[in-house]
C-alpha cells in the first residue's frame, strides 16, 4: 500500500477511544464532564482545565468500558483531553 492510501488510517488511529459530553448541574451553575472509555482496556489521560485565568491539570486512568467525571466546571471553561498516541480533545463547557 501507498503512503496515500494508509493515511486515512493513520489519520483515524490519532482519535481518542472516548466518547464526551456535558451535563449542566441541577441546583447549581455548573457542569460535570463525562469521558467515557470505548475500549476494554483502561486508557491513561492527563487533563487540563482553564477556568476564569487559572489553570489545573490532573492525571486519571479510565477503566475499560468506564466513564470518568469532572465536576465542577463553569460555563465556558475549556478543558483539553491528552493521552499518549492520540491526538489532544480540546472542549468547551456549555
């Protein structure tokens, strides 16, 4: 096969095995993220979470099948997904 032909694979390998959405919080003014895992093996990521000019980052492992949450996020905060191998998911709350 041709470099040309395999890059679409390549291209598709670099995608994150997860799935995320957004829950607005009920009672309050906030939003929990929810990462969930496709594959069955666990999969290592880092997270960086911008908010109002502040930054942290932490690093988790999500189980197999299973689903991490970040709570706490505000409106508009940003929050980037990282995990060796595949290319960086970069999200917005709302």
């Amino acid at each position: 096969r041709s470099i040309a032909q395999l890059q679409p694979m390549l291209m598709k390998t670099r995608h994150m095995p997860v799935t995320e959405s957004f829950e607005k919080v009920h009672f309050g003014r906030g939003f929990t993220l929810h990462v969930h895992n496709l594959n069955q093996e666990p999969l290592s990521v880092s997270l960086t979470i911008n908010s109002q000019g502040k930054t942290r980052s932490q690093s988790n492992v999500i189980g197999g099948a299973s689903t991490l949450d970040v709570d706490s996020l505000a409106a508009g905060d940003t929050v980037a997904i990282a995990s060796d191998g595949y290319d960086t998911a970069n999200l917005t709350a709302q």
